[in-house]
C-alpha cells in the first residue's frame, strides 16, 4: 500500500480540508435527550462536551457518555486538547455520589470516567478518584467501569490509589510518539507516561492507551511507540485522527487514510495487543464496552486474518 505524504509545517491559519471519511451524525433522539437532561440535571461535566468529541452523537445516543471529574479547567495547557486551562474551582467532595447517582439512573453496564490535571492539589487529585470509583461500584456493583487518568505527575502513591480502587480498566494516553510529545504535551513527558502503564500493570491492572494521528508524526515513530507499550505490557490500544479544536491548537498537518489505520491496527495486533481500536473517529473511550474483555479483541482479528 502507498503511504499518504506527511505534510509538514503547515501555517496555523491554514485549514485542510476533512475529507469524507470524518463525517459524523449530529446529535439527536430520545436517548440523546435523556442523557443531556441528566448531565445537566446533575450538573456533571463530560469530556464528550469539553473535548469536542466527534461521537458524542452516537454514543449519547445509545445512552453513554464518559464523565469527566475534578472540574472542567485544567492545570495544564496541552495544544491538542479543547478542555479550558486555568485556576480549577475547589474540590468538590460531593462529586463522587453524584456521579454514581447519574450512572445508576441511566442503568448503563460500562462507564467511563476522566479528570482534568489538578497538578495544584498535593495528591493530585487522586482522593477524589479513588472516592469515586469506590461511590459507583457501591451504587452499581453490575457495573464495569473505565479510568482514564492523568500522569500525577509520576507520584506512585497518588498511581496507587487507582490501583487499590481496583476499576477494570486503567487507561491513560499516550497521546503522541516521543518526538512530538514536548510540543504537544507542554507539561507531560513520554517515558513519566509509559512509567504510569507500568506501574498500573505492576499492579495488576488491565491497562490501555491511545495515540493520536495526523499531527507530524511518521509511521515509523508511531510503531516505536507501539513496540514501547507492548514492553510494558499495555493491553488494548486506541488509534484516532487528530482533528483541530480551535485555531489556537496545533494545526492538522495530514488526514490518515483508513486503510493506514487498517494497516496499524494489524500491526499492533502482531505486536502483542489484546485489543487494538484503530480508525479515523476512534476516541479513548469509544466501544470501551469491548475492551474490558480479556482476548476478544485479539480473538476476532484472528479469526477475521482466517489465522484460526
């Protein structure tokens, strides 16, 4: 397959055009409207709204949405990331039943839950994320559940408290291969990150990663990172098209093919992946439901590959 050229440098005020493939339904239905009242009614914040999520239609749609805790400002100024960055307002230790409360009400069998870095707070935030995996698996014992975490900046201590809350899954993002990760991930360093996948994994955790594409990375690089997380032991991986926020982000410097996604999603699965999500709208949280499943992933590509 012929690889798409990686244009580089483009001017911030210059705008590719999408192409076809990102096209993405508007929000709308029953469920949809359902989900919007209770986010509001319980005054929670989602990272499907503050980071312009592409899916929200969809996955609101079906009655799921991924929470996002600790506010909606963030401690740090990522240049690919649409959540404001600023002074958060004080924790709100009232949160945690909130948010157990709201996914109680809308009975779903997986959630999700996010925060924004709260670098300002001398355990990082990590209470009120061990308070609230601990509300929501009191209020829904049923109920799988999803972290995507922020770094914590590499304080095991605050890491641990993810580890004896004891979710299914333990996401945290990789974001970007290393060369990019300085000027995208201003305050992040990508060995700190990996360390985090290691240590949760250490921990005995099912651990998960995504990576974004399109934003001056080569092929090449994306793969290194790939080979890095399969040494510690990252279990599934999400791949997805970068796409602009605001013109104060950093700019789209190509839009991947499918088939390239196609092609890396074969790759991660020769890797070592158990689960590989890899394609143009692919978010961290999108089809999370499969992604607790230990070797489906891996067993469907198989089959699929006619390797079994």
């Amino acid at each position: 397959m012929q690889e798409l050229p990686i244009v580089q440098n483009i001017p911030a005020e210059t705008k590719l055009k999408k192409p076809n493939w990102l096209r993405v339904k508007l929000p709308i239905g029953e469920s949809y409207k359902h989900v919007r009242g209770l986010v509001d009614k319980h005054k929670l914040h989602t990272i499907c709204e503050s980071g312009n999520c592409p899916n929200m239609g969809e996955c609101w749609g079906e009655g799921t949405a991924t929470f996002m805790i600790l506010g909606n400002i963030c401690t740090r100024s990522c240049r690919f990331c649409a959540v404001a960055t600023g002074r958060p307002e004080p924790i709100d230790w009232d949160e945690p039943q909130r948010v157990a409360e709201a996914i109680s009400l809308m009975r779903v069998k997986h959630a999700v839950i996010t925060s924004v870095d709260r670098d300002e707070q001398p355990d990082g935030g990590s209470t009120i994320w061990y308070n609230t995996i601990k509300a929501v698996k009191a209020l829904n014992p049923e109920t799988t559940l999803e972290t995507l975490i922020p770094d914590f900046r590499g304080i095991e201590d605050q890491i641990q408290r993810l580890v004896d809350a004891a979710p299914e899954v333990v996401s945290h993002n990789m974001e970007t291969v290393e060369r990019m990760t300085k000027k995208i991930r201003v305050q992040a360093k990508y060995h700190r990150s990996l360390f985090v996948l290691d240590y949760l994994k250490q921990g005995g955790m099912r651990t998960k990663t995504g990576i974004m594409l399109g934003i001056g990375e080569t092929k090449e690089e994306v793969i290194e990172t790939m080979k890095h997380l399969v040494n510690v032991g990252c279990d599934v991986l999400t791949l997805g098209q970068y796409l602009q926020p605001t013109p104060k982000h950093t700019p789209v410097q190509r839009f991947v093919h499918p088939d390239e996604f196609a092609e890396l999603k074969d790759i991660g699965y020769e890797l070592g992946f158990d689960y590989v999500e890899s394609g143009p709208l692919v978010r961290s949280s999108y089809h999370s439901e499969k992604h607790i499943i230990q070797g489906w992933g891996r067993e469907k590509w198989l089959q699929e590959k006619q390797l079994v």
